[in-house]
C-alpha cells in the first residue's frame, strides 16, 4: 500500500472535483427566477465571459514569451528541464480553468439565492455558500491533482518512480516549479489586473451614472453598471481564487523541496523507512489532499434551519464548518506526521547560534506536528486580528467615525492610523510564528506550518466567495423590485459577507507570508549557499531596493485604477450621448463595451507592476554577472532582495487592506447611524461625507493595491526558486547533466568517502547523548557535519552506523 | 606636528564656534524695531524659552534614568567604562545647548529681519541668513568640539595617549559611543515632540481662532497663535538641529570605530605611517572640523546686491555658498586622505561572494577618496530629488492640482501615490551609494562617504534655519501692520525657504540613512560576528519586526497630534470664556498657558514611541538570554532587527515626506492659481478646499512622523552599538578586564603565534600579484587570514615581511 500511496493526494483531489461537480449540478438546477432577475444576472454572466476572454488573449501571449524565457534558462542550467516549460503552461491553463469555474458559478448563483431568498433564508444561505463550495472546490481540486499529477509524472520521467538520489528528486522538484510558476503569473494577472478592474468599473460608474447623470448605483441605464456587477466577481472571486491557489501549490512545492532537503541531512535515503524512501516529500501533499475532503465535512456543517435567523446565526454557522474543519485538519496531521515521517527521529540542520553555527541535530517527528499547529493557529488568528481592526462596532472603527465629524483630513489620518498600527499585531504574530515553527522543525517545520495553515483552503474560499454572490444577489433584488422581505434576507448573507471578507484577506495574506517564507527557504536549499549575509553591503543594498518594490508597485496599482477609471467614465458619457432613449429606458446600453474598456484597461494598466515584479529579480540576478560578480554572491543579493520585498509587502499589504476595511465599515456605520458628540449621526451628513471621502480611498487600497501584495511577494520568490539553479554552485559541479541523470543507476553517494568518524558519548542513566562529527569526502570536496543523537545505547549505536 | 594633529579638529571647532559667537553679536547689534513688532517678537522668545524649560524638565529625569541603565551595562560589561556616563551626560547637555542657542538666535533674528526688510532685501537676507548662521555653527562647532573633545581625553584616559592596541581603542570609542547616545536622545525629544508641538499648535490655533472664533490667522487675540509661531521654531530649528547634531557626531563616531577596524585588519599597529599610528580614526575628525571652516567660507558667498532682486536671485545665492561648499569638501578630503591614511595602500576585509568569502584585500588609499565624493554626489542628488518630488510648478505636484478637481478623495490618493512613488528613485540611490562605497572602501568607505556628507553640516543648517526665520519675519510684518513692501520683501525669503525645507528634509533622510549604515557597520564589528544571516529564522523573524515598528512608530505620532491639538482646543476655548475683553483686544491672552500645554503634551506624547524606540532593542537583546540563547545568535537577531528598522524606517520616512511636501505646495499652488480643465482656479475654489484636505492630512506626515523616522533608525542603530560589546563574544573572553587593560604595557598581540605562512606569487612584468594566507595562532584560537597584495618585488616582499 505505502508504494501506492503517492497517487493518494490526486485520488483525494478527483474525489473534490468529483463533489465539486455534483454540488454544481444541484446548484445549477435550482430556481433562477423570473423575466428582470434572469437578464440582468444574464448581463453578469456575459460581461464576466467577456473579461475572462480577453483575459486569456492576453495570458497566452504571456505564457508564450515567458515559455521562451524558460527555454532560455533550461537550455543554459543543466538542472533546469525542458519540462519546466509544459509544467508551467500548465500550471497557468489549470489555474485559468479554477478561475473560470469560480466565475462562472459565482455569476450563476447570484439569481438563485435571491429567487430563493424569496421563500427561504436557510435555502438562500445554502445556495449561495453552495456557489462558493463550488468555488473553493474548484480552485483547491484543480490545485493540488495538478501539482500531485506532475510529480508523479516527473517523478516515474527522471527517477523511474523510485528513490535514487537527493539530485535527481531535486530535479523533479526545480520542474514541478514551472506549474507554480504558471499558476502564480496567472494570479498576477487575475489579482492585480482584477483589483484594478473592479475599482475602475465601480469608480467610473458612479462617477458619470451617481454625480453626472443623476441616477441611482446598480441601474441599468447605465452603461457601466454590469461592468460594476462583474467587478466584484472579477475581484473578490477570480482574484482570491487565483491568489490562493497560488499559494495553495507554492507552500505545498516548498514543503516537498524542503523534505528533500531533510531526506539528504538523514544521508540521502531513507527507503527503509518506508514510503519509497519519499515520506518528507509526499506528507505536504498528503495534508494537501486530506483538506479537500475535511473542506467538503466542513461545508456540509454550515446550514441553518431559522427563516427568521439574524446575522449571527449565519456567522455561527459559517464559523462552526471554519472551526471544525481547522480541528480535523489538525487531528489528521497528527495520524499523517505520525504515519509518513520517519518513525523515531529525524535528522536536521538547524542554526545554532554563532558564526558557522549550523548543526545536524535529531528531533522526534512529533515537532512537525507541533510546526503545523503553529500554522493552523496564525490562520485563526490573524482572521481576529483582521476582525478586530475592521470589524463594524469595534474601537478602530469606531475611533475612525468619531473623526469624521472633524471632517475628511482627520478621518484620513485615522484610517492611516489605524492600518499602520495593525501591523504592530499581525507582525509580531508571524515572527512569532516564524521563530516557533522554525524552532519544533526548522524551515521544513515553517512551509509545514503553510501547509496547514492551507489545507482548508477550499472552505476558506467557499465562505469567501460566499460573500459577493450574496452582495450581488441582494443587487438583483434591487433591481428587479422584489418586495423588502428578499432584500432584507440578502441583506443579513450580506453583512456576513463583508465580515468574511475582511477575514478572509487576512487568511490570504497569512498564507502569502508563509508561503513566501517557505519559498525563500526553498531558494536557499536550491542555490546552494549557507545563508544570506545582510552584511555584504551589496545584499544590504539589494534589501533596500526589495524593501523599496512594494511601495512603488501600490502607487503603481493605486494610480492606475484612477487611469482606468477615466476611461470608463469617457465610454460612458459616449453612449449617454450617442445611443437613443437610453435614459429612457427604451434604447439599450452596449455593456459589453464598458466591460470590454475596463478589461483592457485593467490588463494594461497592470504591466508596468508586473513588469517591475518580474523584471527586478532578473536584473538582479544577471546584470551583476556581466560584472564578473561571483554566482554565490549574487544569490545572496537576489535573497536580500526577495527578503526585503517580503517584509514590506506584508507590511503593505497589512497596511493597505486594514485601513481600506476600516475606512469601509466607517461609512456603513453611518447607514444604521452612529452617536457622534452624543448626537445620533446618519447618511448625508457631513461626517457621512468625510467618511465616503475616507472610503473613496480605501477602495483601491483594500481591493487593489493591499491584495496585490500577496501575489507580488510569491511571485517575487518563485522566480527566484526558477533562477536559483542558475546561480547554484552545486548545478554546474555537483550533478551530472541531464542525459547523466536520467540514465545513472539509483546508486547514491557514489563518489562518497568517509573520512574521519569522531565520536562523543555521554551516558545519563538509561539515555545516552551522543555527538558525532563525520567528515565525508564527497566529489573531492570535504563536509563536515555534526550530529546530535538521544535514546538509548543501541539507539543511537543504530543511528551512528546508518549514518555510515 | 602629526603628534599634535588629534588637536586640530577640536581647534578647528572652537573657531567656528567663536565666528558663531560674533556673527551672533552682529546679529542681536541690528535694529530690533518699534513697539508691536518687539511685543510679538518677545512674545515667540518667551514661548520658546517655556518650551525648553518644560523640555529641559523632563529631559533631566530621563537623563538620570539612562545613566543608571548605562551604569548597569558598565557595571556588567568590562569593556564598557563608567565614563559612558558621563560621555552620555555631555552629549546629552551638548545637543541642548546647541538647541538652545539656535532657539534663541532665530526668535531673535525674526523682527531685526522685518525691520530690515523695511529698507532693503539684501540687508534682509544678510540677516535672517545671518541668524541661520549662528544656527548652524553653533550645532556643527559644539558637535565636533564635544565629540572631539572626549575623544582626547578617553584617548589620554585609557592610552595615555600612545597607541597601545585595537582593543583598547576599541574600549575608548565604546565610551565615546556615550556622546553620541546622549545627542540623540536630545533629538528624540527635539524632533519628535518637537514634531508633535509644532502641529498640535497649528492645528489648536487653527481649529478655535479661524473656525469657532472667526479671527484670522496669527492674530494676537488667540492665546494659541504664540504657540504657532513658536511651533516654527520648534519643529524647523530646533528639531532638525538636533537631528543632524546626531548625525554629524553618530557618523563621526562609527567612522572612527570602522578606522580602529581596519588598523586591525593591518596588523594592529601602523604606527609608522604617523599621525601616532590613528590616522585611518583621525581622519573622519579632521574632515568633520575642515568641514566647519569650509562652511564658514560657504556662508559668507551667500549675498544679493540688488534690492529689486526676485526667488531665483536669492536662491542662486544660497546654492553658490552651497556647492562651494561641497566643493571645497571634495577638496579638502583628496587631501585630508592623501595626508592622514597610509601612503600606498591599505589592508582590509572585503566579502568577495561565495559562503565564507571574506578576504584580506590591499586598496589604495585614494579609493576613501572616492567613497568620499559617493557622499557628496548623494547629499546632492537626494536633495534634487526631493524637490523634483515636491516643488512648485514641477510634474508631480501639478498632477495632484489636478486630482484635486474632483474631491479630496483624488487628491489623497494622488498624494499617497506621489510619495510612495518617490521611493523609487531615493532608493536606488541609496542602494547604488552603499554598494559604490563599499566597493571603493568597505563599510570604512560607506562611513566616510557619510562624513564628507555631513561635513557641510554647518552650511545646510544654516540655509534650512533660514527659511522659519523668513516665516516668522513676514508674520511678524503681517501683524504688525507695517506697509506691502516689506511682506513682499519677506515673501521673497520665505518662498526660497520653502524649497530649501523641502531640500533640507532630504538631507537629513539621506544623513540618517548613510549614519545608520556606518552604526550597523560599527556594531557588526564590536559584536565580533562575521555577518548577520536572514535565513537563520530567528534573525528573520527581528528582520519583520524591525520592519513593523517605523509603521506603528509613525502611527502613533500622527495619532499623538491629534491628541494634542484637542487639548489645545479645550485650553483656547476656556481662555476666550474666562479672560474679560479678550476678544476686544484689551484682556491680555495667557500664551504661556497654551506652550505650557503644547509642550507637555507633545512630551507627553512622544513617550510611547520613545519607549518603543529604546525597549525594542533592549527586549531583543536580553528577553532570549533568559532563554539560553547564544549570545551571538543574539547579536545577529538584534542586527536583523536593527536592518528591518532601517529599510522601513528609511522608505517611510521618504514617503512621509514627500508625500507631505507635496501636498503642501499642491495647496500653495491655488494661492498664484492654476489652470485646471482649463479654467484658472484659485483659492477658495472646491479643488482648493480639497487641496487643503491633502495638506492636512500632509501636515503631521511632512513636520512630525517623518521626520521622526530619522530619529528612530538613528537612535535604534545607536543602542545596538552600545548593547553590542554585552552580546560581543569578545568581550568576555579576548579582552583583558579594565584595570588590565588601563595598567598593560602597551605590546600588542602578545599571544600571537604565526603557525603558517602560504605565499603564491604571480609575476607579471615588473609587477608583483602575491596572495599570502596566514594562519595565526592567537589566544589559543586559530585565525585564517588572506591578503592580497600588489606592486613591485620589494614593495610586496616588504608587506609580506610587515604582517609577519
């Protein structure tokens, strides 16, 4: 069974996708209402096809010349294979189709809650969070049989299907980077481009429809308005999709990188301890798998039975699926740790403190378990964090409404305030996190941690795309003049809605955080080199410039939507002009040329920080070469830079969406009003109108430039993983090149020699401590690696001699 | 002659600081006016006397509590003396001094230049130039002549004057470190609260006196527009002079420790090449006191003959005493180089890439030289930049003219987007300034460069003080009634006092930044570790959270005003309903009552950022050690965390400040008008109520929280050096304890056994390329050291012979 169990995590995804696909049928086959209802969701749905088409126009030209630029680099490394270039077409056409089921589903289950909110609240709930399991299914499913599928094609492609060498697995894992790679650029496309999108679409029709024409949000008089609808799909659908699968496959890549890592600090192999000798390497993607079918007991928690349930009903019940899927995700990491790790105890290298203070030490496999309970607690706190800073009725909100009665400037300045001082928590939370999933488990603990922490990333989606559906459910109620009784159920999946998105851009930049990290170490491993030296003044340089690239790219996303936005309004005013009987309800707005206009917009507009995401780490890594710069010294600068644009982008990205969620719920105050000054305080006051100011700014702050972060800091990472054989020692010296590879025999270590065995006991009771330094020639270069062992005498003697 | 040279600078400073003396009786011989104008004009010096006896309260109790914290560390630390203390007293009453005297000589200078406005603008100029003047030697001589200062007398303490050995040196300038820490202490308090009062008057007095009150503004009837006008001076003179008053001695100081390096990395003995075997230490000193003079000279180009002369006569003025300066700097260090440092060559460690690729490398000594000009090309271009970013008339501040056409909204985000966007160029300037400086020089280069910049320190104080100077002047005319002419007179000033605030700002930015490299630099080599490595997680958790606290510091200042311009309000209030006749001129305004509040409120305020300013660092260095942590691995995460707080600290307070800048002027724009749409608009006009928004919300980003940033990355760099000989392994074990060390007979290396000596040699014409590795034996450890050297036969055969 053990030999088998590798194709588990795929059959595990097949078996979501096969959910998946019931669950959409059923939705499908609900109600979807009358006349008005079904053309104005009619509208959505095409406006939506309209921008995921032009969206692909656009990526296939991109796959094409990035296709190129992996060529180039497989052609030069000899550890880079052709293959990178299929993974990576893949890995973009996989995520595309993830995007283009959520979107279309989102677009079709919007009509459905609201004919059903006509009857039933717990049928509207169950509809709409029905759209989002598909959603979440969709996205996780595709994400993790993808990733599963090409490792085991590329694994029977180099390796035969069996354990050779740490080479050779590295091989099959710089490969399977190339389907990270091409999901990640997608979400560039789709998280940065669509953050624009929907804020041009919602900025320029209210421009021209609300102040110039005079008539009210969602109308259909105006040309704009579908492009509006399919904004929020575009963003808060597409968009999160994209960026989570992204994350889903890079935090699961760099765990298995790193597994390899430790397969080859326990001395190369481990097939006696069963799995193929790949237990570290397959365990990331077996929580991966796991958590789709823990997803789906998840989401089959969340009803309610109350037509007459308020908003805490429906948060309870969304929390119990959250919470019982966050437990189960944690009760099966104990049986998989426990399972697929090395039985006893498992080699690794840790920094000790010191200069050269890096050593081998041996830890109980318990401590990963430890590491992914880090990972599952910064998931569930940081949505409170996020909650707390943005939540409707808590102090930060509130402080921030009492400022607006001053007027716009002071409600500016505590928005700002209030995004900047919640990067005090969140930041302390993740170097918390760092320090202690690096502490049960070093980096592999870390990226572990990720793993967990995603493994419910399809409930995470479904109750995040649950949101939207049900915003433009209540939309079409609007607009179709269905009695108050529809709009006020939507109402309540609404307002929970927005308190789930709130939490879930927190989730998301969680996850891109650790995930980043993940990959930073993975970059590491992969380059070959010991650290990353910030006191080589060329590395501190390359720090600033990383720290550097996160501000310039949010000015660049936060300027652009006010460009697209221009566009859209001119378009607008066209057909108020040119088309007959528009206002009049009789001529027909072209809304498929708005949407077209905010597309196109969108996708150029996001280039230029595309172009600086991509572009940096390139230059970084070759233009110091044409200098005659040392490879390793250059993958240092290239680390410095990938660190710096960590840092701040989290920091951004914190910055950014919680000031933009603040400045938001501080104008729904107003809507049930507030007390300011000891006056009740409503809508169309002055203090509403500072706080619309307030909001006006934090749309592309929380739906633009902050989601950005997230892709613009894995993205940043991932390339360097893709560049780092190229600067790697080991690629040129250490491993055969690729015909060598694939045709040696399993045979690790050939060329290896032992040269010196020194060996300390000490004896305490029944337990002996021993340290042992063994000196290995290996390739004609010497390591040196010191190990600690625990247990008992023949334990360890067992230990010593498998190590030689 | 070289023997006596230590003195020079010291001399060098006491000129300045007698030219200071009699330019300020030149200064205070000048009309000072009639009647009102002397009433207003006392009114600002009595504010600003209550200021800094409120200050100078609160700075004696915290003065107290940081010595006891130093005796603690001197206490537990061999190598750090008791003298820290008062070495940290006297930097500490010196900065205060300096303050003081700029205080007074600008509220003094303020009426004698309306009255001379009177008559004549160059009268006016000479004057309020005059006063800047006195400002700036006045911060540069006592600077130099306190830093200086102690250094003899350490110097004679511990070395009786005779170079003994690195170590003892090392014990030296770690208690000159004690200066440096009590200047910037001062400047905490002096720019930060200072930043705080400025605002929190501004916008008290605004807020009652122009809104409730309905009195225009600076009318003598509101009790907080003494305060206001006092704010000027408090922010712009006194802050900013504390501000580079740590600078100019910080960066001094880290030189100085980078030159006591790198006489080690030569053997530890260069006796022979004079200068009494400190040159590479002196020679930092030598330029900050030439600086002093060169100065002087720059002050005395700065004059206009025409009465009728416009902006640009005047500030061409000002720019030919500028880069005369400069000018003359880069001078003075081809020969201060060429003179102090060893005549052909200096050895030192320079990272050559790969894991442990640190190498002894011989550079010729005109390579400082060109670190050096690296310096003065970054205080010029950064200043370019930032007026590029923030001037009148220029592209940026324009597009936010026209963003504001359409709300507040647009304008903020124009706003944030401008100064975001400003990173990008300072950055990479940054970034290209340590990478070519280091490359020249190593980080001794990076702190060179840095003290040829601040050695104009005199010079940009004296153009940046004079610029309130010119505010308050036209204020006083405006109140006093006096005819249009001398307002224009003193408009002219103001204007280019404008620019040069906005270049003066990005000095000081690039000042801290360059002072901070040169700290970090300093503290990696008394901490004794080789480097700090990111991908050790500890280090990079501190790297994040260094990160996080220029954000929340920020935040908290922003919020600090706000706070305290509602105190001011309340005070303001309760004065118009208790003083009789106030309103009708006869009762007279408490305007004490209003700097008493200001200024303990702005003390009060900046107490949460200061302590998080000074207990991060401390937390880092001593929590972990509770924890068993290795004292090295501390010394890294303390470096981390130190980086996180510069790169932040560094892009936020270029943000910050622009964006500030820029909002400002975009406000200003409306005053001449604009054409917007094509329509000319001015003041009073929505777009100009929604610039004003901007400017607001500018106000305490530009004048307190990032200004503030400077402070902050000084300050933490400054407490790492002075925790890093606690966490320096070679404290305890390398170097001898006090008494030791004050009694030793001054034979360095007395342990050092030469165990090895590998010589290859590369003939190439008549020059010589040799490659010496020498294996040392030193206090029973073994040390691995590479030189390169060139030249001919003899000269490298020579070298070789010296090492050994």
């Amino acid at each position: 069974m053990e030999a088998t169990i590798i194709y588990m995590p795929a059959v595990l995804a097949i078996i979501g996708l096969i959910y998946m696909w019931v669950k959409r049928s059923w939705v499908l086959k609900q109600d979807s209402g009358d006349g008005k209802m079904k053309e104005i969701s009619a509208h959505i749905y095409e406006g939506a096809l309209a921008f995921l088409k032009a969206e692909y126009k656009l990526l296939t030209i991109f796959v094409i010349g990035a296709s190129m630029s992996l060529a180039a680099i497989a052609y030069f490394v000899p550890t880079t294979h052709y293959l990178i270039i299929v993974a990576f077409i893949f890995g973009a056409i996989f995520s595309a189709f993830a995007g283009n089921i959520g979107m279309k589903i989102a677009t079709q289950t919007n009509v459905r809650t609201t004919q059903a909110a006509r009857t039933s609240l717990p049928k509207a709930l169950n509809i709409s969070f029905g759209g989002g399991t598909v959603m979440g299914l969709g996205v996780a499913g595709l994400a993790v049989l993808g990733l599963t599928g090409f490792f085991i094609f590329f694994f029977h492609y180099f390796m035969n299907g069996e354990w050779t060498n740490t080479g050779q697995m590295t091989i099959v894992l710089e490969t399977l980077a190339g389907f990270s790679l091409g999901a990640e650029s997608i979400a560039l496309f789709a998280r940065v481009g669509g953050g624009i999108y929907t804020k041009a679409a919602d900025v320029g029709a209210d421009l021209v429809g609300k102040v110039e024409a005079g008539i009210p949000e969602d109308d259909p008089r105006n040309p704009a308005t579908i492009a509006d609808n399919v904004g929020d799909n575009v963003g808060d659908v597409a968009g999160m999709g994209a960026d989570l699968f992204g994350s889903y496959v890079a935090t699961v890549l760099a765990a298995m990188v790193l597994g390899n890592y430790i397969i080859e600090d326990m001395g190369g192999d481990i097939t006696n301890e069963g799995f193929g000798g790949i237990g570290p390497i397959l365990l990331p993607m077996a929580i991966a798998g796991v958590g789709i079918i823990i997803s789906i007991i998840g989401t089959l928690l969340v009803k309610i039975s109350s037509n007459s349930a308020k908003e805490a009903e429906v948060q309870r019940a969304l929390n119990i699926g959250n919470w019982v899927s966050i437990l189960l995700v944690a009760v099966s990491c104990y049986f998989l740790v426990n399972w697929m790790l090395p039985a006893d105890s498992m080699t690794m290298g840790f920094f000790v403190g010191g200069a050269e203070g890096f050593e081998m030490t041996s830890i109980s496999s318990m401590r990963v378990f430890y590491a992914t309970l880090v990972g599952l607690i910064v998931g569930g706190v940081i949505s409170a964090v996020t909650e707390h800073y943005t939540g409707l009725g808590k102090k930060p909100v509130m402080s921030i409404v009492q400022n607006s009665s001053t007027g716009a400037a002071t409600n500016i300045i505590a928005g700002l305030s209030t995004g900047m001082i919640s990067t005090f928590a969140s930041i302390l939370l993740f170097a918390a996190a760092i320090w202690a999933s690096y502490a049960f488990a070093g980096f592999y603990g870390v990226a572990l941690a990720a793993s967990a922490m995603m493994a419910t990333t399809a409930m995470q989606l479904a109750i995040d795309a649950f949101g939207p559906i049900a915003d433009n459910a209540g939309g079409i109620a609007e607009m179709s003049e269905l009695p108050s009784e529809v709009r006020e159920r939507t109402d309540i999946l609404d307002s929970v809605g927005n308190t789930t998105a709130a939490t879930g851009k927190g989730f998301a930049i969680a996850s891109a955080a650790l995930t980043s990290l993940a990959l930073f170490a993975a970059y590491v491993t992969f380059t070959g080199i010991d650290g990353i030296n910030i006191f080589k003044a060329p590395v501190l340089a390359m720090l600033f410039v990383g720290g550097m690239v996160p501000v310039v790219f949010s000015a660049l996303a936060m300027s652009s939507v006010g460009k697209a936005a221009m566009q859209m309004v001119r378009e607008v005013r066209r057909q108020f002009k040119e088309i007959p009987g528009i206002m009049e309800g009789t001529g027909k707005p072209e809304y498929d040329k708005c949407v077209a206009i905010s597309t196109e917009a969108a996708l150029k507009e996001m280039l230029l920080p595309g172009v600086i995401t991509i572009g940096f780490p390139i230059v970084i890594a070759f233009l110091p070469m044409l200098f005659g710069y040392d490879n390793l010294l250059i993958a240092e600068m290239l680390g410095g830079y990938m660190a710096g644009v960590t840092v701040s982008g989290v920091l951004w990205a914190i910055f950014q969406n919680n000031a933009g969620g603040a400045w938001d719920n501080a104008k729904k105050s107003f809507e049930a009003g507030v007390m300011i000054n000891g006056e009740m305080t409503y809508k169309g006051s002055d203090a509403h109108k500072a706080a619309v100011t307030g909001d006006t700014v934090g749309d592309p702050f929380k739906d633009t430039s902050g989601p950005s972060m997230n892709i613009l800091i894995k993205l940043t990472c991932l390339i360097g993983l893709v560049i780092a054989p190229i600067l790697g020692g080991h690629t040129v010296d250490d491993v055969p090149n690729q015909d060598q590879v694939i045709n040696s025999s399993p045979i690790n270590n050939q060329q290896e020699v032992i040269k010196d065995v020194k060996i300390e006991k000490f004896a305490e009771g029944d337990a002996v401590t021993a340290k042992v330094t063994i000196t290995r020639n290996t390739n004609g270069e010497e390591v040196v690696k010191t190990y600690n062992f625990e247990g008992t005498e023949e334990e360890v003697q067992q230990k010593i001699e498998d190590l030689q």
